[in-house]
C-alpha cells in the first residue's frame, strides 16, 4: 500500500508572484508574534522569506507570500537566518551545524530577568553553532514596532558581534526597513544588549524619585501647619481641605522645584567652565547623570503644574468655597454692609492670574518641543532657543506668580505657624536662586569669557606655564 508522501515545504505565495524573479531569501526560525511580524516586515521591504518551523504544515497562519519548510530545509536556502525562538529551545540548532556552517544567524532573543544565565544568549549560541556567526540585533524592537514600522522614538536597532561582514549584512537589512543601526562592537556585548528591553524608565528614576520625595515631604509640612494646627490652636477640624486645597499647595510647589532644578545643573556647570577656563574637563559624574535627566525633570515638573491647573479650575465647584461665598453675602446684606473695590488687590490678583496663565503657556511649549516627532522638525538653534531662552521666561513667569499669591504676607506674624515658614516661601528659594546667578551670566565681562571658553579659548594656567619654563 503507497504511502502519501508530504512536500518538505509549503508555499503561501499567490499566483501572480511565480513569476518573480528569484533572489536570495531570508530565513526565520519561529513563527511567534516577533517571527510573524518581521516576516511581514521583511516583504515589505521587497524580500523573499522563508520560515523554519518544526511543523510546516501545521504551523499557523503566516503572511501570504512566505514559504514555510523544514529547519534543515529553511538553513540550506537562506544565508541570514533570524532566530526567533527562545534561548530553551536552541538545543536543535546544533543538529544544523553543517546546514548553518558560515551562515549569518541574527539572535533576537531576550530573558525575563537580568543575570539569568551566565553568558549571553547570543554567545551561547555561538558556542553550540561555531561555524556560524551570529550576530545580536532586533531585540529591542517590539512586534508591534515592525508591524507598524518605525516611528520617531523607536528608530534604532542595536547590533554586535564579531564578523564585521556578517554584522553589515543585517545592518543594510534594518536599514532598508527603516531602522537606524547602532554597532555596540563585539559579541561580549550582546549580554548589555539583552539587558535594555529589561530596563524600567532608567532614566525617570531620579526625577520619579526627586517628585516622590519632594511630594512627600511638602504634603506632611503643609499638613502640620495647615491641619494639625488649626485643630490644636483653634479646635477647628478643616481635615476635608487636604482633598484639594493641601494637593492643591503642593502640586506647584513640586512643580516650581521640579522646574528650576532644569536649569541648575547648566549653571553649575558654566560656573566650573569658568572655574576651571575651560570646556575640556569633564563634569563630575553626579553632574553629568542630572545634566541627561533634565528632559524628564521638565516633563514630571508640567504633569504637577498641569494638576495645579485642573484643581484651579474646580475651586469654584467646592461645596466649602460655595458656602463661604453664600454665607458672606448673606452676613453683610443683614448688617447692611457693601465692599469697596480695592483697586490694589485688583491689580495683585490680575497680575497674579496672568503670571500663572503665561508661566503655564509657555510650560506646554516646553512640553510639546521635546517630543521627538516635535524636536527633529527644529534646528539646533530654534530647540535650543525654546528650551533655554524660553525657559528661562517660563521660571521667571511661574516665579513671579509665586511671589505675586505671597504678596506681602511674609510681613503677617500670624503666617509662621508654629515659627515654620509657609510651603510657598520654601519653594521660592531654588528658583530665586538659579534666576540670580543667571542675571550674573548676562553681564558682558561674564558672558563674553563664557562664550569664549565655549567656543574652545582656554585660560593659560600660571603653574604648567612655570613647569614648562623649567622644562626648556
């Protein structure tokens, strides 16, 4: 009795695409999410792909225009073979050894945590098939990146490994679908590699951290001189007003700090510049780990400020603010009194309510210009305007508005509750500060040695001058 033989592989390609001409293909091991989507990806872009699968007739549905066969029989065809498949089942790969001897294999893979093997995927790989070379990339894209292709905050595709031809094989693959290619060097760094899809906003920790602490600590001050004292001073129980009117101090207190702290480390920095007269000294670590996390200090620093805004906006909904609003009026229509207009106070809260208006505007602008999609549209000069000049303005504005809702009661005895200061004088403090120092860059003899340094002067040191006085 015959048997029915089953072909080795499985065409998914239309009809009409028999006649194209033949090009080299390029192999995927897996038919996952990843595998699925790259293979999509890949045709595209005008490739030919094959899948390797362990059932290839009974794999799934794959993209139309793809061949789907053996491991052994995907290896032999292709030259660039994506392994799309996890580090546990790579125990096959080193039955293909002869099929894969000299072929590029581009490993994918990633782990669930960081140290969970000794070596790398990538590397383990190489050991079980060394006749190949392989090389790391593509792991810190998503299937849905390559489903959608690639957008302005993932453009980039890190690769390394230790056969310069192979590793610029796959960089002309990822440049012609779209990507930009990093070459981090050998395979030794393929364990880095695998570490960067593990990372939790590395670098929102210390402004998640600042704004956490920051937060904390102005809820608890304003809590103990707001609530705490009121009802042992004066038996009252304004506990209710923590809802809104306590997260309502400290949201731009935090956002006031957050924003001034923006702008500090370039003013510690231009001071050792000058210091030191000259650029080519590094920063300190500490200085250089805040300089590269001033972008996420802004954007945490307009979410508060974006808060204080929403919870502005509800005052006049609070059943408290309606009652005391209707409880005064009824108090001076029975005694007969009216209010004059203070032309003072008017111009206070005017002025006040239009420093918060500006401040916050140009707030969203700073926002909105640090999107990526947003900043690459700008030149240097133009993102560099908005983020310094109009920055600057912006502390000064949201300063201003600060100062204007203090007025004058740093003069009232009865501010100092308990001889603490209120949470508003607390927050003028860094900003004044980075407003001051700056005001001193823009003096011409300062600025002019400034732009000087900068722009690579550097200031003859007295001791090397002796040193090589002595030499000669």
């Amino acid at each position: 009795m015959s048997q029915e033989v089953k072909p080795e592989a499985v065409s998914l390609c239309p009809l009409d695409m028999a006649a194209a001409p033949e090009q080299t293909p390029l192999c995927i091991f897996g038919t996952g999410d990843l595998g699925i989507s790259l293979g999509q990806r890949l045709l595209q872009s005008g490739y030919r792909v094959l899948y390797g699968s362990r059932r290839p007739h009974s794999c799934g549905p794959l993209p139309p225009g793809t061949q789907v066969m053996s491991h052994r029989a995907a290896a032999q065809s292709a030259n660039l073979v994506f392994v799309c498949i996890h580090r546990e089942n790579y125990g096959f790969l080193e039955t293909l050894e002869p099929q894969l001897k000299g072929k590029v294999l581009v490993d994918v893979s990633n782990n669930l945590k960081k140290n969970l093997h000794p070596e790398a995927n990538a590397e383990y790989l190489q050991r079980l098939v060394p006749g190949a070379h392989v090389v790391k990339a593509f792991n810190t894209l998503s299937a849905w990146t390559l489903q959608n292709g690639p957008s302005d905050a993932n453009r980039q595709v890190y690769l390394c490994g230790n056969n310069a031809e192979a590793k610029q094989m796959v960089a002309e693959t990822a440049t012609k679908l779209g990507f930009t290619v990093l070459d981090r060097g050998s395979l030794s760094a393929a364990k880095e590699l695998e570490d960067f899809p593990l990372q939790l906003f590395p670098e929102w920790r210390l402004p998640l951290r600042l704004a956490l602490g920051l937060t904390a600590f102005f809820f608890f001050y304003l809590l103990i001189r707001d609530v705490i004292y009121a009802y042992v001073e004066q038996k009252k129980d304004i506990s209710f007003r923590i809802m809104v009117s306590l997260a309502n101090k400290v949201f731009p207190i935090v956002s006031l700090i957050m924003l001034s702290l923006c702008y500090l480390p370039g003013i510690i920095a231009a001071f050792l510049q000058l210091y030191r007269g000259t650029k080519y000294k590094r920063f300190p670590d500490w200085l250089d780990r805040w300089m590269l996390c001033r972008k996420q200090l802004g954007l945490v620093a307009l979410a508060f400020a974006s808060l204080h805004v929403l919870y502005t906006l509800i005052i006049p909904l609070r059943y408290y603010v309606r009652y005391k609003i209707a409880a005064s009026t009824i108090s001076k229509i029975k005694e007969n009194q009216t209010s004059e207009l203070d032309t003072t106070m008017a111009w206070r809260t005017d002025s006040y309510y239009s420093m918060g208006i500006l401040g916050f505007g140009l707030y969203l602008l700073l926002g909105i210009t640090s999107l990526p999609s947003v900043s690459n549209a700008l030149s240097w000069r133009e993102f560099s305007f908005i983020q310094s000049k109009l920055g600057y303005l912006t502390l000064l504005f949201c300063t201003l508005h600060t100062y204007l809702y203090g007025w004058n009661r740093f003069l009232n005895p009865s501010t100092y509750k308990w001889n603490t200061p209120p949470g508003y004088m607390l927050c003028l403090i860094v900003p004044t500060v980075v407003l001051v120092l700056r005001l001193l860059f823009l003096l011409p003899c300062v600025d002019r040695t400034l732009t000087r340094i900068r722009q690579g002067w550097e200031r003859t040191d007295p001791e090397d001058c002796s040193k090589k006085s002595l030499l000669t």
